[in-house]
C-alpha cells in the first residue's frame, strides 16, 4: 500500500517550509507536521485556494480537524 504523499513544489508555502529537505514529496503525515511545527512562518495572506484546501484536508485526516497551531 501506497503512503499517501504531497508534492512540495504545488505549494509555495510548504515549498518555504520545506526549503532543506531537497526532496519532491513529503508523506502527508510529515507535510502536516510541518504546517504545524511551522505555522508561525506561514504566509497566511498569499495561501491560495489549492493550498487551503490542502491544509483543511490534511487537519481533517491527521489533526482531527484541527491544526494546532
């Protein structure tokens, strides 16, 4: 079974959270753990439709609905 992942680079929010990794797909799990661990540097303004509904998923599935941030 496949882990489900994200492709960094369809979100330029998570591309900055991302920016070390030097990796094209995180699994979902750590993409929401970063969001979470790094919401602070999130450009709340510039999230995008695409990017917003990918955060509300990603709480939705792993955080219960809620990203603790």
């Amino acid at each position: 079974m496949a882990i489900p992942t994200v492709e960094i680079a369809r979100y330029p929010n998570l591309r900055l959270l991302a920016w070390q990794l030097h990796r094209e797909y995180l699994a979902e799990t750590e993409a929401f753990a970063l969001y979470e661990r790094e919401w602070r540097h999130v450009d709340r303004q510039s999230l995008g439709d695409e990017e917003r509904r990918l955060i509300q998923r990603l709480a939705d599935i792993y955080g219960r609905g809620v990203l603790n941030v």
